[in-house]
C-alpha cells in the first residue's frame, strides 16, 4: 500500500479482479479499433503494465556520469518550448 506523506490516508481505488479488467480493456479497445478503422492506443501488456507500481532512481547515473536531474519545472518547460519550436504545438 502507497505510504502517506501527510497524516491523512493515501486513496486506494477499489478494482475488480485484473484479469476480467485486463480481457474487458483490451477487447473493448479491440472492437472500437474494428468500428473506427483506428489502431487501439493501447496494448494487452501496456494493461498489464499499469497494473503495477514503479519507481525508478538516478542514483546509479549520479553515481557514475555525474548526471543530475533538472527541477521537473524546469525540463516541462523546456519540453514544451522545444515542441513549439519544431512545430508540434501552436
């Protein structure tokens, strides 16, 4: 269960069974794909994926590059500019 980081609790959303959840996404994707004529935007092991909970760390690459990660304002910002830049947003 995710901690809290407050003394209030963390949510949790209640879910059914994975399984059922995972067949209903995919077939339900699979079937407005067929009607529309457009590829699903979702994968049987992208569902399968979100299931789970993942952290990652820079540790290793601080450690060893010397690398250190940007304030996350910071690389938004820089994002949505190089997008503008090259034409990807108005």
């Amino acid at each position: 269960m995710p901690r809290a980081t407050s003394s209030l609790p963390v949510p949790v959303s209640p879910s059914i069974s994975t399984g059922i959840g995972d067949a209903a996404a995919w077939s339900i994707k699979r079937k407005t794909s067929r009607i529309t004529g457009v590829s699903p935007n979702i994968t049987v092991d992208g569902v399968k994926l979100a299931r789970h909970r993942m952290y990652f760390s820079s540790q290793r690459a601080e450690a060893e590059l010397g690398w250190h990660a940007r304030p996350a304002r910071e690389a938004l910002a820089d994002a949505i500019q190089w997008f503008r830049d090259n034409g990807y947003l108005g």
